[in-house]
C-alpha cells in the first residue's frame, strides 16, 4: 500500500489489529476495519487511524488488502458509503492491481 498510495499511508497515524468480539458496540463487532478521524484541537490537525480485524486477516492477503484499501479511500471520501465513495474505492482497487498485478475485487456489500 505505502508504494501506490504513498500519500493516503502518510496520512495514517496508526495500524492496528482488533478482535471484532472484543469492540464495544454492535456495529464495531460485525466490522472488519475501522477508520478513525480525530480532528485535534492542539495544532496537530486531522488524525487517522485504520483497524484490521483479526477475523479480516483470517479470510487470506486479499480480502485483508481489500479491507485496507477501504480504509484509506475514507479518507479521500469522507462520511458514508456513497455513489463517490464506491467509484472512487472502485478506483483505487483498479490502481492498486494495475500496479500490483494482484487480483483484488470490490465485494462490499452494505
């Protein structure tokens, strides 16, 4: 990810692994990943934070990458799942198999 998004990776201030069963809420529980914004009020600015859950990580390198890539794109297209959002993740999958020549494929479903 660092080299074909090198700037979406730059933003992140942390990677982090998670059991889905140990989060606090219910919507947190059947997530795969989370994306954290924190907009700080010192001067540091916006802060992210992407989460992979362990579970994620058990369904094979693809479907982990796929996960990873879903983070990153919140931050390109903030808020929900919309039109924008799936064209541009839409967008990054293509890119990151174009320059990986891996096989990823968009299979999100809300």
């Amino acid at each position: 990810m660092p080299v074909v998004f090198p700037e979406l990776v730059g933003e992140l201030s942390a990677i982090y692994l998670y059991r889905q069963g140990e989060q606090e809420t219910e919507r947190l529980r059947k997530s795969d990943a989370i994306i954290w914004k924190d907009v700080t009020l010192d001067g540091f600015g916006t802060l992210y934070a992407v989460g992979i859950s362990l579970e994620a990580v058990e369904r094979g390198s693809k479907y982990t990458k796929f996960v990873f890539l879903h983070g990153l794109c919140h931050i390109r297209v903030s808020g929900v799942h919309s039109l924008a959002f799936r064209q541009q993740l839409n967008r990054m999958i293509e890119r990151f198999n174009q320059e990986t020549g891996s096989h990823i494929v968009n299979d999100y479903c809300e």
